[in-house]
C-alpha cells in the first residue's frame, strides 16, 4: 500500500487488520483463561487434598521433561512460575518464591501444587540448587 492510495481503498484492510488482531487477542485470552482455571483448580484440589479424578489428564498444559524441567530452574527469577504435565500422568504448578547463592550457583525455592492418577493432590515446599555437575538436586 503507498501513501498515495485513496484513505477509501485503505479502510478495508485497517478493518482486517483490526479483526485479525483482536481473533488473536481473544485466543491469548481464552487460553490464559483456561490456564488460570486451571491454576486455581489445581491449587483448590491440592489444599483439600482431593484425588486427581482425571484433572491431570484435562489440563491444556504443556508436556515437559528433564531438560524443559531444567530450563525452567535455570532462566527462573523470583514470581516465575510454570504449569507442567509429566510423562508419568502427573501435572503440578510451581511458584518460585526465592532465590539465593549456593555452594555451586543458583538456589531456589518454590512452593507447589501437584496431582497424579491415583493419588491425592499435594502441595508444599522445595528447594533445588545448582551442583557441581551443572544439574539441580533437591535440597
């Protein structure tokens, strides 16, 4: 499109645009949404320490593993936080509330919130460090 295009010829498109721009913005929303619920279900569950009952299985949360699990902790700040299916059936939430220096770099701690098929949802507390091979071990 120039410049010099007629304004009337340019209408149609700013209009396209306009409607692509909020179908995606509704998308992001809807999805948020979804995860929000989700979040605060898995964290009702957990404090009434409620059986899964299929939770894990609905949740629209991204698969993970060792080394997306990995990831996290690494790029992780204070108020990170990740919703994560386990190969395993299992699905949790973390929260990361501190970090601190340890004997080979990073420390954190975060709180969780967690279900499994055939379990009762739990939540609670842990601590991860760096060690001297580059992974994290539970502290």
């Amino acid at each position: 499109m120039s410049p010099t295009e007629p304004v009337s010829s340019r209408r149609p498109r700013r209009r396209r645009s306009v409607a692509a721009a909020l179908l995606i913005a509704a998308g992001f929303t809807a999805s948020a949404y979804g995860q929000d619920a989700s979040v605060a279900e898995i964290k009702r569950k957990a404090a009434g320490g409620e059986a899964d009952g299929g939770f894990c299985a609905a949740v629209p949360w991204a698969m993970t593993n060792d080394a997306g699990e990995h990831r996290f902790l690494e790029n992780a700040v204070v108020g990170s936080s990740e919703a994560a299916r386990f190969a395993g059936g299992a699905c949790s939430y973390t929260y990361i509330t501190e970090i601190y220096p340890g004997p080979n770099g990073k420390c954190l701690r975060y709180t969780w919130w967690a279900c499994a098929p055939g379990k009762t949802c739990a939540t609670g507390e842990t601590a991860f460090c760096k060690n001297a091979n580059g992974g994290f071990t539970r502290q």
